[in-house]
C-alpha cells in the first residue's frame, strides 16, 4: 500500500491550483474540507458570509470528485463533528491512517498557531507550505520591511509592477507614471447609473446551505434575502468578464463616489472571489490589462485596479504577518469608546451611516469609500475602541477574514498602530463626505453647520479628535496646517466646537454585549 497523504483544505483555499494539490497523485491523498462551529462562531459573522463559506467549500468539493479526488467532507451537522479544525483533523488521521499531513499556510495568525501543533499532537508529519496564491511571501515582505523606517505602500507596489511586469514598458510603467490616483477621485454625477453587478441565482447545494444558516445562524446579524455572491469557479470568473467588459472603465474615475442606495456603483465585489480562491488575483490583473491593450478601458482606471490588487492587497497581508499577533491589541490613540449601537441597527440620523450600515447589513457588502471614510472615520473621530471597531469589520464583510480586515481597520482607519502603515490619519470632517457622495442634501443634519444643533456630528467630532491629539499630530507636516486653521479660531469658536462634539458624544448609545461574539 503507497503512503497515503491527508490534504485539509480550508474554507478560503478553494483552488484547483493549490500547493497541497500539487505534485501528489490523486489516488494517494484524501482532501479534508470540515464545517465546523470553532470557525462559525469566533466571532457571529454575517449569515451570508458563513452561507457563501459553506456553499463555495460544497461546490469545491464536488468539483474536486469530478476531478477525481478522494474527498471527505465534514459537514456542520454531521454526527461526532467535534467542532474544531483540531478535532477534525485528529478524528480524520483515524478513519484514513495517513502516513502524513499536506497543507497550505493560513490566512490567521490564530489559525497557525493550532496548525503548528498538530504534528506534535498527532505524531505525523505535517509540511505547511507557503500560500503561493500571493506574489509576495510572507518572509519576502519582512525582508523587504527590514531596516526600512517608513513601510510606503506605493514603493512596495512598484517592486511588485516590476516583479509581475504588468502595466511595464520595459523598464519603466506604462503611460511614464506609476499611479494615476489623481484622476481617481470624480465626484458622483447626479444621474449616474452604474451597470448592474451580476448575482447568481442559488442552486440547490445554496438553498440547502440557506436553509441551515437560516436556522443555526438565526441570531446573527444581516439578511439573507439577497444572497447571490459567485459560490464557483465558473461563476466567480462570470464575474469578472462583467466586472471587465461593463464597469473597469468606470472603476477609477468613481473609485471614491458614493451614492445613497448604488451600492456597488463601478467596484468589481471580487473580494469575496479572490479571497476564498475562487479566482486567482493574478489573472484578474492579465484580463484587466489586457482590456487596457485593446483599448477597452483606460489606464488610470486599470492602473488603479492593479494597484489594489499587487499594491494594497499585498502590502496589507504583509503588514499582517509583520505586525501580529501585536496589532490585535493595538491602541495608539487611547481610545476608550464603546462601539455605538446604530453600527448593528443603522438606527441614525445621519444619512451616511445609515444607508452604509443598510447597504452592510443586506449585501454584507460595503465598497472601501464607505468603509474608510464613513464607518471608520466615524469610528476614528469619535474615539471607538479598536478592538471593538475590529471585531465588527469582521463580523459584517462577506469579504473579511482577520488579514485582511485586521491591518485596513486597526492601521488605516484607525490609526491604531501609530502610522507604521498610514503616515496620517484618515480623519476628515463632513465636508469629505458631501464632496464625494449624494448623502447630504436629503441628512437630518445640516453638513455646512459646523456646531451646535443641527449641525453634521463629523464637523465638531473632526475637530475634537485634532484637538484632543495635538501632542501626537501637530510636528507631522502632512497635518500641521490644521493646527494653524485651529489658532486662527476664536478661543469661542474653538470652545464651540469641542462643546458640540462632546454633547453629540453624550448621545451616544453603546451596542448590547454579545452581538460580535458570544
Ligand atoms: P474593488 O474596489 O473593486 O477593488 C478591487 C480589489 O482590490 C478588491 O476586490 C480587493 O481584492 C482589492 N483591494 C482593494 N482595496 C484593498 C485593501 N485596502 N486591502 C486589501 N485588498 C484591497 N477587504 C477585504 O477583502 N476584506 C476585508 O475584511 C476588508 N476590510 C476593510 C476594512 C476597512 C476599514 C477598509 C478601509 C477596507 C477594507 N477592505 C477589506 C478593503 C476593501 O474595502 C475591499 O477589498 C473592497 O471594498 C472589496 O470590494 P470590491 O471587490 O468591489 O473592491
Ligand atoms: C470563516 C469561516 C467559517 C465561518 N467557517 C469555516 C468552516 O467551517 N470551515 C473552514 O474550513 N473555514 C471556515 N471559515 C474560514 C476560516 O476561518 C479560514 O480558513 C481561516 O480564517 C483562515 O485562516
Ligand atoms: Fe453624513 Fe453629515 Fe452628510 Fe449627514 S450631513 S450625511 S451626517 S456627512
């Protein structure tokens, strides 16, 4: 009998192309896919996430029986499930008797920490392999950090233009510049109407998968209703010819509008494809390129959406793998403020918050806009504690898996790392959100009012916030001006704003324990 090999597979590893998958014959592994509680439960994600989880991981797993794998599926209900990838790996080295264990790194810190016992716990060996499905290793990232004093993404982006060639001409970037985010910034046009996104109707391994969260998952926050996220290969690569064909020439000129009730506007909503492996980000960036070369889109918007993915995607996840497990417990600001209530209910007057938190709670879904300069500039002025703040981000986006979701709240909407990879704050007052959005007109609140009542609650909370971290801000020179707008005011004036922000804070209504996690 040749020795057999155990592949556990992990909820965001549904690629064919995997590493584990690679280089062992399919009749000397078992591929291990388990729903479990441990995972479900760390913190109450949002019904869809745990609902699209379960579905692509189905999908995959009948997908890899096509291909001829021997596959085990633990699924959630399943008699003797002991609940935990732990338990259900140890459980599985008894049905199967592998000589060995095969799997790709994961995406959590928390995650590894289990996986680096189990070769102790089970007496197997256990090679955990490097996730290849980014361009930058983890070890690659901290060299390049080494001995750097400041992390700038735009030149870690740079070093990955180079080492992907895309967008190069020869030597140097397409079109003589590197970043064309100043064209990026277009207000919304009243009539704008963005093509529609594709969603996929559910099939029948969906609707079961529907059915159960709808029932086991009752108290957890979102809606259902709206489900239609790619749960395929197939579909995730629909997607993205839709997102190519009909919105890329779009992306960057709109990237950072917003408009009441367009909740997808020109964004791709690949995130949730790219994460779970459904789609390899490498490609989407070829077919965007490709839609530049033939003329179909131009460069600023495929320049922008490259730079997400090589750029930012990438930079992030190495700033998780530098900074953890320190940037959990991150708290640069001091902040001390429970997370108010209305991010769970949407129950506000400001029109901002509000249709954002709508926009969360029925597509698990918010494009980054919104998500750095509504709900974490809020977060952020307002003093929110970023533990709090983090575990929300975790709970809502479809998208969200703690590498993601860790290092954009805590470090670039929160500050809360000091600047290691924001060198200023994303703190802006409502004026921000009337310039880039349709929010204002119709709010409650009065946007031009800058205190007292009426007056839009980011105008004196912008100030509180630059006023109560002067000692820390006003030697930056990318923020200093402020102060000299601040000294230029009126001691009254002054007194004015810092009384209205702290009246508004007053009203403020913490969330009930135990909506993020048990
Ligand atoms: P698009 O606007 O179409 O962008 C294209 C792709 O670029 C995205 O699909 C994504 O893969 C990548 N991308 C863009 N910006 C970022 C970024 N800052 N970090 C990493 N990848 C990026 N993204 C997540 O995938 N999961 C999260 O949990 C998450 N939490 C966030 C929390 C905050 C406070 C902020 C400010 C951003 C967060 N982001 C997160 C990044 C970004 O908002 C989402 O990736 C994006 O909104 C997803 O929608 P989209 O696919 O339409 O993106
Ligand atoms: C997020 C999630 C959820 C809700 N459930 C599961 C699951 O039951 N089984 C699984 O393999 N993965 C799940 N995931 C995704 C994992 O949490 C994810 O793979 C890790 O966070 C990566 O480190
Ligand atoms: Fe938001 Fe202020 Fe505009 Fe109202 S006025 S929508 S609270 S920015």
């Amino acid at each position: 009998m040749p020795a057999l090999t155990l592949i556990p597979i992990l909820g965001d590893q549904l690629t064919f192309g995997i590493a584990s998958l690679q280089g062992v014959p399919k009749t000397d592994a078992v591929v291990l896919l388990m729903e479990v509680h441990e995972e479900t439960k760390y913190v109450r994600h949002h019904k869809q996430k745990i609902a699209l989880i379960f579905s692509a991981m189905r999908h995959f797993a009948a997908a890899l029986e096509r291909d001829g794998w021997r596959v085990d599926y633990v699924g959630l209900d399943d008699e003797h499930n002991s609940g935990s990838f732990t338990g259900e790996i140890r459980r599985a080295v008894q049905r199967h008797g592998p000589s060995r264990i095969r799997v790709v790194e994961p995406g959590e810190y928390r995650v590894r920490e289990m996986m680096n016992g189990w070769a102790a716990d089970l007496g197997l060996a256990v090679d955990i392999l490097p996730d290849d499905r980014f361009v930058c290793t983890i070890d690659d990232f901290r060299q390049w950090a080494e001995g750097r004093r400041e992390l700038v993404m735009e030149n870690f982006y740079r070093g990955m233009r180079l080492r992907t060639g895309l967008l190069m001409d020869g030597d140097g970037p397409e079109g003589g510049e590197w970043n064309y985010d100043a064209q990026n910034r277009a207000a919304p046009d009243r009539y704008l109407r963005p093509p529609t996104v594709p969603r996929f109707e559910p099939d029948a391994i969906t609707r079961e998968v529907l059915d159960l969260v709808a029932v086991r998952f009752a108290d957890h926050f979102g809606d259902l209703e709206a489900f239609g996220w790619p749960v395929t290969a197939a579909q995730a690569d629909e997607a993205l010819d839709a997102f190519i064909g009909e919105r890329l020439a779009g992306f960057g000129k709109y990237q950072d509008a917003m408009v009441h009730g367009e909740d997808d506007l020109f964004h791709s909503l690949l995130s949730t494809s790219i994460n779970l492996g459904l789609l390899d980000p490498i490609d989407c960036c070829r077919r965007a390129e490709a839609a530049y070369h033939s003329g179909d889109a131009p460069l600023n918007a495929v320049e922008g959406f490259i730079r997400q993915i090589i750029g930012w995607r990438e930079y992030i996840r190495g700033m998780y793998w530098l900074e953890m497990p320190a940037l959990r417990e991150a708290n640069a600001l001091d902040a001390r403020r429970p997370l108010p209530e209305f991010y769970w209910t949407g129950e506000t007057d400001m029109r901002c918050m509000a249709d954002c938190v709508r926009s969360t709670r029925s597509n698990a879904h918010a494009h980054h806009i919104q998500r750095l300069m509504v709900l974490g500039n809020f977060a952020l002025i307002a003093g929110i504690e970023p533990q709090q703040v983090e575990d929300w981000f975790l709970v809502v986006y479809a998208d969200a898996f703690e590498w993601v979701e860790l290092p954009n709240v805590a470090a670039m909407a929160l500050w809360a790392d000091k600047g290691r990879l924001a060198s200023k704050p994303y703190a802006a007052s409502g004026n921000y959100i009337n310039k880039m959005s349709d929010y204002c007109g119709d709010c409650r609140y009065t946007v031009s009012k800058k205190f007292g009542s009426g007056a839009c609650p980011f105008n004196p909370l912008y100030w509180h916030f630059m006023h109560r971290h002067r000692r820390l801000f006003e030697g930056n020179r990318r923020i200093s001006r402020v102060y000299a707008t601040w000294d230029r005011m009126s001691a009254d004036k002054q007194q004015a704003y810092l009384d209205s922000a702290d009246t508004f804070l007053q009203t403020l209504v913490p969330a009930a324990p135990g909506w993020a996690r048990d």
